[in-house]
C-alpha cells in the first residue's frame, strides 16, 4: 500500500484524488489546499486540511498546484527528506525546494472539472531525482495508469509542448471551423463525425501518412477557391500557413 | 427499392458501394469506370463496365470522380433528362451538364483505401437543382446514413472548406507535434489519448468552451519557454499564430 497526500484542488488534483481513492493500491491520507471550501465535498473521505503544519507523514507528497506556486508551496513544507513530486509539463524537478527528494509526476491528458476522465489511459510521465525513489513512483503511477513512462526533462518538456499542438491548436482550428461554417449558416454538428475519424486515424497511422486534401495534391485550383471564399484576413493566414507546411512536409 | 448507377472508382465510390451493397433499400445496377481493373474484384457481385455506351437505366446516376473530371464525364453520359449527382464538396451542381437533372451528393467524411467506414455515422449533405428529385435523393441517403441534411451551394462550400480545417489541417498539427516529440527523442504514442479526448471534448461542448492552455490564460511565462525551445522556424510560426488566434478569439 502507497499512502500519498495531496496538496491543491484544481482538476489535475480532484481527478487525482479519485483515480486514487478508486485503486486498491493507494490511500491518500491528507489533502491539504490554503482554502477548504472547494474539498469539504470530500470530507468525510479523507483528513482534509488547510493548515500546512499538520501535515503527517506519507510515501509521496503531490503538489497538484499552477506552475507558478510550485517553487513556493514545496518551500513551505515543514518537513525534509521526504519524497515531493509536483504535476506539471513544464515545470523542471529542481523548482522543487532542495529540503526534499524530488520528482515528476506529469499526467499527459486534458482535464475539465465536469468530464470524468479513465485514468487507466491516461499516459503518465515519471522523473525522479534520487534514483531509488522511481520505483515507489512507478508503483504509484501503474497502481491508476496503464501507460506509464519514464521521461527526462526534455522529452518530458517536448510532450508537454507537442500537448499544446495537439491540444489547444487543434481545438483552435475547430473553433476557426465553427466559424466558417456558422458564417454560411451550415451547422458545425456535422463536421463532427470528421473531427473524431480524423483523431482516431492517426492512433493506428502515423500524421504523414494519414493526410490527404488539395495542400497535399498541390491542387491550386482548390487552394485558390478555398482562400477566396475565406472573408476573414486571420482565417486566411491560419490557411495559408498551414498549406505551406503540408505542402513542406510531402515535398510539394 | 432505387436502382443506382456508380461512376469513378476511388475511394468515395468503393465505400459508396459498399454501403449501398449493405442496404435492403438500394440496388447497384451496374459500376462503370474507364479501366476495369481497380473494381474487377467485384464483377461476381455487380455488373462492371468502361464502356460508357452500355449504360442502363437508373433512378440516380453517380459521378465518384475526382472533381476535375466531373463536367467532362458528365457531358458523355449518352442519355438525357435522367438524374445525375456528383459527390464533390467543392464543385458546383451546375458544372454536370445541363443535358441531365442535376444535383449533389456530398459525404462529409476522410476516406481511406484501408480503414472500413460507418456510413451511419456519415454526414451526407443534399443539393437538387430540380425540386422534385429531392425526394429521391434523400431515400437513398437515409438508406445509408442517419446524418442526411439539405444544403445550398455556400453551405455545402463552408462546410468543405471547415472539412479541410478539421481534417488536413489538424492532422499537419499532429505532424509537427510528431517532429517535436521526435526531435527529443519522446514518444508520440503518448500524445494519442490525448488527440483523442480533444476530438471528444467538443463533440458535446463547443470549441470555445473547451479551450485550454497557455494563450488562453494569456500566460506569458509559458509562451516564452515554448516558444524557446522551439527549434523550427516553421513550427514557431505555427505556435505563433494560433497563440495569437486564441488571444484573439478569447479576448486576451
């Protein structure tokens, strides 16, 4: 049995907290945030606490908390050689005050508060500092993820922005999409089905050889149509962009 | 029961066929193409042509070709007055020839050679030019799909230029995150959950709602580093320009 206390009450720690409570391997003991309100839901579960110095003692600490109060948070913790992992892509292992062991525990996965989320497919990126300490974050890491991995600090850093292409510049791209088809009066409910066969393509084919479409043919007459229906000067750039690196990438 | 006629033999008429062939509703009296080769396979099952001349009567005669050879295929059907379609979402209904009833048949969906399609799940967007053979044309799409809506000419355009949004362009985005990833020696396969959980996000939430991530919280810090580690001038320009284009569509 893993215990883990959790420290912070964003998404990344609520889903947490019930992948934990879901696994048989794992007891959280304490889940500490500055403020009650948003985990008093979950008291009568588990020690919730907003009071630093209570902390007890546990296997891993697991700062769930922005990039920015990491630093500061594990500065705080009134306690020392233990082992302290935070949560985040971007964020490097030594940001974490020396006083402890270190490490990273980066779920690669998007996370809103409604969503549940099947933490069994949720890849799980470790670092550790001190070597020994990997295979307590191992077991934790396998005990909710089925895809758990050990990654340096650049390649953990390339994920997590390679995750905000896939992410947040895809869904971009569908929210330019929804544009373009509400300005005809055309519904974007049917360019769903598109957008799902379109992910689910490239999990068995890789992004090069999955593309089609007039970039790829070089079709001009096409590109030509398409920028010419395109009113919106942004709309166009993304366009003409994007066109330009397919084209780039077949070596057209 | 409608008698259809196919034209073409790519990847839309092959699928097409297979549909129609899966239906209790639709009868596929002969296939035509101009060599027999890449639909031999299936002259046990249905009669194949290339010679144009030797064309029967049908209810819906349809042109899967690519969307230059539309109006040339058009104008050597050696009949008259009978109804024609196209599958193209590019092309206009009035670039059949006028000899025929004209109209569009348009499947809002990537096919490839391999991956097997749920036409069920395919949009099929309808135009006619003359009103009464809507009727037709909409029993042979229900015949096959549970997503059939009618569209005008701008309508069906926005929706083929959002389909090169959502499809080409999102895919190229996968691409670049697989040279990021590549470059520093991650795995890309790690990406794939969540590539997939982006597409499911905004099939029941807009993609406004569901916008994440650095640009969107406007954080600085974070853009600064990516933007750092990129080493690729075309990857920069691309994270440079959606960053900007979700400011933009956030108010940031």
């Amino acid at each position: 049995m893993i215990s883990v206390i959790l420290l912070g009450a964003g998404n990344v720690a609520t889903h947490l907290y019930k992948a934990f409570q879901a696994s048989n391997d794992v007891t959280v003991k304490q889940w500490f945030n500055r403020s009650l309100k948003p985990i008093e839901t979950y008291k009568n579960e588990v020690e919730i606490l907003d009071d630093i110095s209570q902390l007890t003692e546990a296997d891993i600490y697991i700062l769930a908390v922005s990039d920015d109060a990491i630093s500061e948070l594990s500065s705080k913790l009134p306690f020392e050689n233990r082992f302290v992992v935070h949560t985040s892509g971007s964020v490097n292992a030594y940001d974490i005050d020396k006083k402890n062991r270190r490490g990273v525990f980066y779920p690669l996965q998007t996370f809103s508060k409604s969503a549940t989320v099947d933490f069994s497919e949720v890849p799980i990126c470790l670092e550790t500092l001190v070597k020994t300490d990997y295979k307590t974050l191992k077991s934790l890491a396998i005990s909710i993820s089925n895809h758990v991995k050990r990654v340096n600090s650049d390649q953990r850093a390339s994920l997590h922005l390679a995750a905000v292409f896939v992410n947040n510049f895809t869904n971009q791209i569908y929210r330019v999409a929804h544009e373009i088809t509400e300005s005809q009066g055309a519904e974007f409910d049917m360019l769903k089905p598109l957008i799902l066969e379109t992910a689910k393509k490239v999990q068995d084919m890789s992004p090069y050889k999955a593309q089609t479409g007039p970039a790829k043919r070089n079709d001009k007459k096409t590109i030509k149509k398409h920028l010419k229906a395109l009113e919106n000067e942004h709309h166009k750039a993304i366009y003409n962009l994007l066109t330009e690196s397919i084209k780039k990438t077949h070596g057209r």
